[in-house]
C-alpha cells in the first residue's frame, strides 16, 4: 500500500459543518461510546444503534437517538441511516467467526447505505492487518497466534469485500487503531495517521483521540477506500 503519514492536531480546528446527522452502529461499545460523545460535543445529531436499547440508557441525551438495530441487515441499516449524512460501524461479534461476521456486516452497510443514500462510511479495523514492510503484515509473523490471526482475517476480508462492493457512491474509509487501544487514556487532542502501514513510535491511542481521528474524517475526509492506521 502507499504510504502518506501525516500528523494532525485538532485542539485548533474549526468545525463548519455543525449539524450534521451521524448514526453509530455499534454505539454501546467503548469505541462506539467515544465517537458518539465526539459527535454530540461537535454539535452533531447521533443515532445510536445497539443491539438492546435496554441495557444502554445511559447513552441517551440531547443530542443522541438511541434505537435498536443490526449491522448485518441491510433492510434495518436502510431505515435507520436514511435521512443522515455519515456512519460509524464500530460493532463486533465475538460469538461468531470473524469473517462471517464482519463480511455479513460489510455487505449489509454496503446495501443499505446506498438505498439510504448515505454517501460516507467509517468502519473500525484491527492493526493486526497492518503493514511492517511491503507486502507484509503483523499477522503474517510466522510466531503470530493462529486464533488472533483467524480474528485479523474477518477485517481483511471485510476491506477486500467493501473494496470490490462499495460502488462510487459509498466514500468508505477502514480506521485502524494500534495495538494499545486504552480506553482510560486522556484525550491529547492530536494523532499521526499512515495509510496501510504501522505508524512508528510507541503504536497506542486512547479511544477518545480515535474518536477525534472519526470525527475529522467525516467532517473533512481527506481519505477514502483505504486503511488509515492512527496513532498518537
């Protein structure tokens, strides 16, 4: 893959595009949580989809629909995209095998943004996936663990199928976080990003920096139908 590392600070951005509709598959999870709480801060309107609206009450607010929903249908992700201008997909399925679960979901976010009309779509990726070397990847190390590499094959799968899927008018982009993805990690307000490769340095970023690299990419995208690895 090409490689464009670039370092962006967002402590200082401004945002013209208050206003905007995002909904958020996947909105109880912590990455999931992070980017809705980016978003209703930005002054956006989020439709927060789970799987049991029940046993997430607390992510309703101003600013938040919280409604039930299932990345792998297309028919529910049609009716709860259609009137907005982005989606997250920050779901996971650990019950079921990887690549059956995240090929389901890519084909269905596939479908029914198109029919919803919804134009950008962020999706979460694994560093695993990521390049050392050209043509090389973390789990293509001959010690990497046989079930991580099983798991890193449902994302791998999931990026072939939006690449060969996803028509012109899906602007997709795969974010892939590093391997130290810490959730109690204070918001710097920065990131580096590269596209394929692993970023060098220590390879972590707290979920609220992920969130803000989310965020920037729907309100100003400047990457499309790649991985963009991120890191602080």
């Amino acid at each position: 893959m090409d490689i464009d590392t670039s370092s962006i600070d967002s402590r200082n951005d401004s945002n013209d595009d208050a206003g905007l509709r995002i909904v958020v598959f996947g909105a109880g999870g912590r990455v999931g949580r992070a980017a809705v709480a980016e978003a209703v801060a930005r002054g956006h309107r989020v439709t927060a989809v789970v799987r049991d609206p029940a046993a997430y009450r607390d992510l309703e607010g101003a600013g938040v629909e919280l409604v039930r929903g299932d990345a792998t249908d297309a028919a529910s992700v049609a009716a709860l995209a259609a009137g907005h201008d982005a989606a997250v997909n920050a779901t996971a399925r650990l019950d079921l095998p990887s690549e059956e679960y995240f090929t389901a979901a890519a084909k269905a976010l596939v479908a029914g943004l198109a029919e919803a009309g919804v134009r950008r779509l962020l999706t979460l990726g694994i560093a695993t996936t990521l390049e050392t070397a050209p043509g090389v990847r973390i789990m293509d190390a001959p010690e990497f663990p046989a079930q991580w590499r099983a798991f890193a094959q449902g994302h791998v799968a999931e990026f072939e199928l939006l690449t060969a899927e996803a028509g012109p008018g899906l602007d997709w982009l795969m974010v892939v976080p590093p391997l130290d993805l810490n959730a109690e990690a204070e918001r710097t307000g920065a990131y580096r990003t590269a596209v394929g490769t692993v970023i060098e340095g220590p390879g972590r970023i707290g979920h609220a920096d992920l969130a803000l690299a989310l965020l920037d990419e729907i309100e100003r995208p400047r990457h499309s139908r790649v991985q963009l690895a991120v890191s602080v």
